[in-house]
C-alpha cells in the first residue's frame, strides 16, 4: 500500500511538470499540498498521506463550516449548495458527527 501511495502523490503533487506550471505562475510561491477526503475505504491510506506531508481535510468539515449550522435554513439564494451540504451530511455523515 505504501508503495501505491508514494506513486499516488508522485503524480497528484509532484510531478516536474506540475512543479514546473505551479512555479511559472507564482514563482517564488510556498506551495502546500492538501487533500479533501469523502470517506475513505481504507482509512491507513490516509495515515501514510498524512506521513509524507499532505494535509488532510475531510469533506464534512468544509461542508460543515460552508453551512454555518445552518443545515436546512436557506433562502433561495445559495439553496442549492445547502440543499448538497444538507443531502450529505443526512447520507454520509455518522449523525453523532453532525
């Protein structure tokens, strides 16, 4: 498993041409490598992510943070996102989670 997730990042972060596009467009720039992660079958995949650097965001903060606490309180204005927030948190979230 270690073995395909070194070759995983290799390709998602660092390979040299998008090291390359990446300093061309802000050179001089401290880039961080990030991951937003839905649920994951196998939840060690992360843990050796995380051990090479990558930070790791699960999806249900953002979401979380996107709504305010304010699942199923909207106007039409942005109700759309909040109605995705609100479908997965209800479908994906452990509810002791919400």
């Amino acid at each position: 498993m270690e073995e395909s997730v070194e070759e995983w990042l290799n390709t998602k972060y660092l390979d040299s041409k998008k090291c390359e596009m990446r300093d061309s467009l802000w050179p001089g720039a401290s880039w961080k490598c990030i991951l937003v992660h839905g649920i994951v079958k196998h939840p060690e995949e992360l843990a050796l992510i995380s051990s090479k650097g990558i930070k790791l965001i699960p999806l249900n903060e953002i979401l979380s943070d996107l709504c305010g606490g304010r699942l199923g309180k909207h106007s039409s204005t942005g109700g759309d996102l909040v109605d995705l927030i609100g479908f997965y948190s209800k479908s994906v979230i452990p509810s002791g989670n919400r």
